[in-house]
C-alpha cells in the first residue's frame, strides 16, 4: 500500500493516465494492526484519482473481501491461447528453443507473466542471472514472480545482488549511496524468510532502490 498510495500521487510522465496492477487480490486479508493500509487501499478504489486506473486480478472472485468487491466492476478474462503466448515468448523473449519453449509455455498456462517465472538460470553463480534481470527490468521481474514463498531462487537473487553491490562499491563506486542500496537489500532478504509476498517486495525494493540513487 505504501508504494501504490506514493505512485498514486504522482502525476503521468508520459501518458494520459496511471495503470496499477495488484495480482492475486484474493489474497488481501485484513491483519491485526494494519487497519490504516486496508482503509487507505478502499479510499483509494472508491475515489482513485482522475488519471489512475486501479485493476485487482483474482483466479476466484468470489474470494474477494466483501468491502472490495463492493467498490470494483468485475470483468471476467479468458486465459491467453498457447499461441498467443508462444508468439510473446518467441517475439519477445527471444525463445528460439523449440523444447525450451513448449516447456515454459505448457508451464505458463496461459498467463505471459508465468514466462518471467519459468526463466531458466543459466548462470554459473545461483540467482546471477535473476539479479540482472531484476536490475534491467525491475518492474517486469516483480510481475514474472510467484506470489508466494519468497525463499530459495528469490533469496539466491537478493544475494547475488547485494554481491554485485559490493563489487561495484569495492571498485571505486559512491560508497554511501552503495552502502545504503545494500542495507536496503539485506533487509528484503530478511524479510524474504517470512511471510511475505516476493512481487510485492520486488517492487517495494526497486522502488527504494530507485530513490537511494536519486537522492
């Protein structure tokens, strides 16, 4: 909540209007002590602003909490054709590999955001290669990950990255604004122990990422 109330304030760089995706709402449960996060997320899909669109996904509406499903349009989606999703992932990604590519798109199940989830590692150093990915296209790594269980490749990920931190910070980089960036990894990687959603700490880790090298 605290990353989509601050982007919600913003104002469009490029378009018209602001697009928020939160996947998996079914999951949206109300916890003690986080009455403030789960009023502030129904003021805002009662009156988003102008230029911002909100849209929740759930695989079964019916599990929506009653005070969501009371201020949303519910529209029904089709899973995508394997062809639609073979042609994105030739296209796109680049999967020329006919045995890697019917793989990934039997495991997508119709869903292009489950092609970011399958990428095989091809690294030699465990989560090298999703630590790059994380750091070109953080937006889209939050979107390819599952929305549960943040430990194993997630972590292997996080300490790539606080690895190549070190590296960049022992070759001569801005030490403070590297020490910082590594702090902020650390503790995702803390948090990735626990229960905790891995999309969302991608995003809120890009996000936090984004404005220590800003600063």
């Amino acid at each position: 909540m605290r990353l989509l109330l601050r982007r919600l304030a913003l104002t469009p760089a490029m378009g018209t209007r602001k697009v928020f995706i939160v996947g998996d709402a079914e999951r949206l449960i109300p916890q003690l002590g986080t009455e403030v996060a789960a009023n502030a997320l129904l003021k805002a899909l009662e009156e988003p602003p102008a230029d911002s669109v909100i849209i929740l996904t759930a695989a079964d509406p019916s599990a929506l909490l009653p005070t969501v499903l009371s201020r949303i349009v519910l529209v029904r989606v089709a899973r995508i054709a394997d062809s639609d999703v073979t042609a994105f992932a030739q296209q796109t990604l680049g999967i020329g590999n006919k045995a890697e590519l019917a793989q990934r798109v039997t495991a997508a199940e119709g869903c292009v955001g489950k092609l970011f989830a399958t990428a095989p590692v091809r690294s030699g150093q465990p989560g090298g290669d999703q630590a790059a990915r994380f750091l070109d296209a953080p937006w889209l790594f939050a979107l390819g990950q599952v929305p549960f269980q943040a430990r194993g490749g997630f972590t292997d990920m996080l300490d790539s990255l606080a690895s190549r931190l070190r590296s960049e910070a022992q070759r001569g980089g801005d030490t403070e604004k590297l020490v910082e960036a590594i702090a902020l990894v650390l503790d995702a990687r803390d948090l990735a122990q626990g229960n905790v959603n891995p999309q969302l700490l991608a995003a809120v880790l890009a996000e936090d990422l984004q404005m220590t090298r800003a600063s």
